[in-house]
C-alpha cells in the first residue's frame, strides 16, 4: 500500500487491555485549569516507569460541566483497577485539591467504581460535609481559599494502551515536522489520549535488555546510528524514526486517530517521510491488533 509516494507497512501496532478514568476538572478561569490538568498528568507517559499513562482529552463547554463552569477531562490509563486507585487518589490529592478554584468530577459511568471523594475528603479532617446532587454524592472540603468540591466515587472501565505508528523518514526536521502535525490531526478524536511529551516519543521501546533488571530497552531495529550494526529495518537513507503512542477507551477510536494522522502526513509530507510502520513483538504483548493497512481502507 503507497499513499501519496509513503509506503504504509503490512504491520500492526500491538496494544494490550488497561484500565481508564476520566476525570472532569473544572475551575473559574482557563489558566487554573489548564494548571491542574498539565499536574495531574505529569510524569505519565508510560507505565514502564510512571505508574500510569495519562493525558488531557479534550476541553468541555460550561454547559456541559456538572457546576457550570469551564472544564477539561483528562485520562488516566493504568494496568489493573488497584494501581489505577492508587494513582488517581495521589494525583488528585496533590494537583488537583492544591489549584486554586478547581473541582473534580467523574466523567463517565459504569458498574466499577473506585475512591474519589470518599478518600480525598480526609484531608478535611472532620470539617468536611457532604451532600447529594442528582443523585451523586459530592464533597465539599474546607480549604484555606474557600472549599473544594469533588464527586464521592469515579467510574472506571476497560481501556487499551499501547496503539501507535512509526514515522520513518529521510530527515529529523521533516520527521519531527509531520509528527507534530499528526498529533495536532489525532487530538481532534474523543476517548483518546497521546501520553507522551507533546504526543511524540523518539525513544520507542522494545521488550526486555541485554541487562536483567530492564524490563525494556531501546528499539534497535529503528535506531539509525545503529544501522551498520543490529539487525536494522531502516534503509540507508533512512536518518530519523518518531513514535506516537495512542491510549484509548476503544478500538475504534484509537484507528481513527491512526489513520488521521497517517492521513496528513501522507498529504503533507510525502517528501520528506518515506513510510509509516508500526511497533509489534509478534502478537506475544496485547491482544488487540491495529493493522495499518486495515486502519487505512
């Protein structure tokens, strides 16, 4: 398959079941929102190390947020239902209940709950209430500005992490240039999150090290300094490879975003970029299979 002059590769990106929260923070102005979001959602590009992957998903209107004001929702993405407590319950307790103005809300529903409110409203130490609005328990924490409002449980539910494409090309300018764009095209789609710095990694993984104790390790095959010598799936005028790594709450989201940003790359950068792949390790990491060529038709 060839788009625009790029070769899309007969491959797959290999992605594996997590488990997801969304998380509404709403707050007075923009700048405070974006402060806690940006927080929350720090140090959390990969579950190799941060303990959870996470990121902002898009902004949401005042009439769409439980308390009327501007919101943002953020995804929170961790490998079993007791990590990804631990991590919200950290992350909320130190970014979001410490940002001038803020609540917090669940922003989805399902049968599985886990501690929100009900956990941070400790920190009230005797002084907090809590009351019921449609049917949601809320809590309303005293602070030194005023009080802090967060729904008593999140919802929480299946996700997928680990979706991605490999930008090949011939030049990093070009290569950095066509990722930005891509990241730009993907983060228009709902229930989808790019965890890493501005949704680009130039560090792609493989699994396992030479060293015991890494559990990953640097893709060599896509390394271009070393080419002349590891097995290499880079031709010579190959000089720069960047990933993007999707997280999503479904698979149909996660392809969309894929075939959004193979789309304008393909458009816009078939000079530069000489073909789109896709990190695997032989069906042996995650279950679900995103086959570009049939992300692509």
């Amino acid at each position: 398959m060839i788009i625009n002059g790029i070769k899309i590769e007969n491959t797959f990106a290999e992605a594996f079941p997590m488990k997801v929260v969304r998380l509404i923070i709403t707050a007075d102005s923009k700048y405070w929102l974006k402060q806690a979001a940006n927080n929350v959602t720090g140090f959390a590009t990969s579950v190799i190390a941060c303990g959870c992957e996470a990121g902002v998903e898009k902004e949401i209107k005042s009439s769409q947020t439980p308390d009327g004001r501007s919101g943002i929702a953020v995804l929170l993405f961790a490998m079993d239902s007791k990590g990804l407590a631990k991590q919200v319950l950290r992350r909320v307790g130190q970014c979001i209940l410490t940002s001038p103005t803020t609540a917090c809300f669940s922003g989805l529903e399902s049968n599985e709950k886990i501690n929100l409110g009900s956990a941070i409203r400790f920190f009230g130490d005797g002084f907090q209430v809590s009351k019921k609005i449609n049917d949601k328990k809320i809590w309303r924490i005293p602070v030194m500005e005023g009080e802090f409002v967060i729904e008593d449980k999140t919802s929480i539910t299946n996700g997928i992490g680990g979706g991605n494409i490999l930008i090949i090309g011939n030049s990093n300018g070009e290569v950095l240039k066509s990722a930005e764009a891509a990241v730009k095209e993907m983060k228009k789609v709902n229930n989808i999150i790019l965890p890493f710095p501005g949704g680009i990694v130039r560090s792609g993984s493989k699994v396992g090290s030479k060293y015991k104790s890494l559990i990953a390790s640097t893709n060599d095959a896509y390394c271009p300094t070393l080419k002349g010598i590891t097995k290499t799936k880079l031709s010579k005028s190959n000089e720069s490879v960047l990933e993007i790594v999707i997280d999503g709450i479904n698979e149909k989201d996660i392809s969309l975003a894929m075939k959004k940003g193979i789309n304008i790359i393909c458009k816009k950068f078939n000079k530069g970029i000489k073909s789109i792949s896709a990190g695997n390790y032989g069906g042996k990491l995650g279950p679900h299979h995103f086959h570009l060529r049939d992300v692509m038709k």
